[in-house]
C-alpha cells in the first residue's frame, strides 16, 4: 500500500466520526499510553550500565599500565524507573590502592570481591547485580624517573583587523617535568603543544596550550600558559632616496626614479618613535641579464613590523665615467 493510498484510508476512517468522539479517541490513546508507560516503568527487567572508575593513592614518582580499565560495565536487574536513575545519574567510583604499590615496581589485582562491594554501596537496596565485567582487575605499576624538557609551542594566531601581534606568543612556562623510564626519558628533547589557534586578537591576552601526551610517559600539567600582546597599528609614510651599491669604479649607475615611497606598519603607540632615518632603500649593481632593478627596504626600527615601497623595481642606465 502506498503513501496516498495510507492517508486516504485514515480519513475515511476519521471522516466517519464527529469532531467530539475523534477527540474521545484520541484521548483514549494518550491514557493508553500512560497505562503502558507506568507499567513499564513498574516492571522488573534487566539493563547494562557502566560506571567510571579512577585509581588513588599512587604516588607521583609511579605510573600504572595503560591497560587499566577506566570503565566497567554492571548488568542490574530492577524496576524500571529505578533502573532509570542509573543513566540520569551515572555511577563512578575509586580504588585505593596505596596498600599495593611495593617496591620499584610490579603488579596489584583488584579481586571480583573487592569490586562487589564496592559496587554494591553504590546500589539501591532493591537493585540485583547480575554480573560484572571485567570481574577483576590486573594491572602494574613501576617507578619513574624525571626529566626537565623545553616545551614547543604550535599556535596560528591571527590578530584581528587594523591589529597585529607584537613579537612572538611567549610560553610563559617554557619547561615541564616529564616521568617515565630511563630508556623513555633519553630518546624525547621537548614536549609539542596541541596547534593553539587564537583569532580575532586585539589585544593582551593569556590562553593555555594543552601538551600533547607521549605514550608511556607521564607529564607533570596537562597544559601551559601563554602569552599573545596584539597592538593596533598605524602607517608611516617616507620618501627615501635609492642607494646604489657594489657599483664599480668608472661607472655610473642611473636610476629612474631616484626616490621611492616607503610605507611602514607601526603600532600606534610607538608611531613618535620613528623617523626616516631608521630606514634604508638600496639596490645591487645590476646583472647582464636584468632590465630592472629590485629595490631593498631596511629598517632598523624594532617596532616597524611591515614595510614596502612604491615602486619595488626601477630602471637604470649605466654609463662609464671618462
């Protein structure tokens, strides 16, 4: 039976009825469902529900194996508006097990007993634990020695309009402790950051750069501050003349123009700390091969971030002195 075919059978069905009895119809069916609803909430039945687990009492200086489980899984059988409240409020729970690390290094196991009952004070007193996986838990633990590293900032900063970044994002803590094994520590130099992508920055502004895990090894701070100072700027406009250079002896070297505009990017706050002098427009004595020359702009301004001149090329005419 088609779509249309469907829809035409429910109104003809409906369209037999009055306004009054399709709403007593359609009342019935919502107090059905209620009935329903309530029954099934009332019933007894079987559910699956996990529980986070974390471990305690391990010292700094120690790492456990990555195997550990950080989630087991409790088949629970009960009414099910009770069994309801597990997933509202999911079950978690912590292990002690300072009593078990002895020496450099070795195992401990958290017997099916001790999860029992660890679970079983998590649960309500009409609530039947049928199973638990895993039933117990294996896992080892070893001493780790420690090493200081430099840590590699990965950022994509980009400064919002009429803005820019003055100098560099600066790691405001450049070093972290890592922990592992002495094979381990030797062959690593630097912890890498995540890629820190800030946008749209205006001005002074510190965000953390989360570390990138290495297997095996522990690292002391998930996470490292960093600095990004953005300014906004403005232009200076100069009129500088072309300073010829490696020109031989006997030659003259012509340039046309001998003068170019030069434009550079300052912040503002540093816009009365410079002047033409800070900067230079030269060029090389020119190849066979070349028909113009490319113009060099230096600045000496530590503040100046950006400069280009007009035009970035000129024409020459050579001519030997007599």
């Amino acid at each position: 039976m088609t779509r249309e075919q469907v829809l035409h059978t429910i109104r003809n069905i409906f369209g037999r009825f009055s306004l009054s009895e399709t709403l007593v119809f359609v009342c019935f069916v919502i107090f059905a469902t209620l009935i329903w609803y309530a029954h099934a909430m009332s019933s007894v039945r079987s559910a699956v529900v996990p529980v986070t687990v974390t471990y305690s009492g391990v010292p700094e200086d120690f790492l456990l194996s990555d195997s550990l489980p950080t989630t087991i899984h409790l088949e629970l059988r009960d009414a099910g508006r009770r069994l309801k409240v597990y997933g509202a409020n999911p079950l978690a729970f912590s292990f002690n097990i300072s009593d078990q690390i002895k020496g450099e290094s070795g195992s401990f196991t958290l017997s099916s007993d001790i999860i029992h009952h660890a679970v079983n004070s998590l649960l309500q007193g009409t609530t039947k634990l049928q199973s638990i996986t895993p039933e117990q838990i294996i896992g080892t633990y070893s001493r780790q020695h420690s090493k200081e590293v430099p840590v590699r900032l990965v950022a994509d900063i980009t400064p919002a309009p009429q803005h820019q970044i003055v100098g560099r994002p600066t790691l405001l803590q450049d070093r972290v402790t890592i922990l592992g094994s002495t094979k381990q520590l030797r062959t690593i130099d630097s912890i890498a950051t995540q890629p820190l992508v800030v946008k749209d920055v205006k001005d002074s502004v510190v965000v953390k750069a989360i570390l990138l895990p290495v297997s095996g090894v522990r690292i002391a701070q998930d996470e490292v501050p960093v600095q990004i100072i953005a300014e906004q700027f403005t232009e200076k406009v100069v009129t500088k003349k072309i300073i010829a250079k490696h020109v031989p002896e006997n030659t003259h070297l012509r340039l046309f123009p001998t003068e170019v505009t030069v434009v550079m990017r300052i912040g503002m706050a540093h816009f009365n700390d410079i002047s033409e002098k800070d900067v230079d427009v030269t060029c090389d004595f020119p190849q066979p091969e070349m028909d113009k020359l490319p113009l060099h702009v230096t600045c000496r301004n530590p503040y100046v971030t950006f400069t280009r001149c007009t035009p970035a090329a000129v024409e020459f005419l050579i001519e030997q002195k007599k």
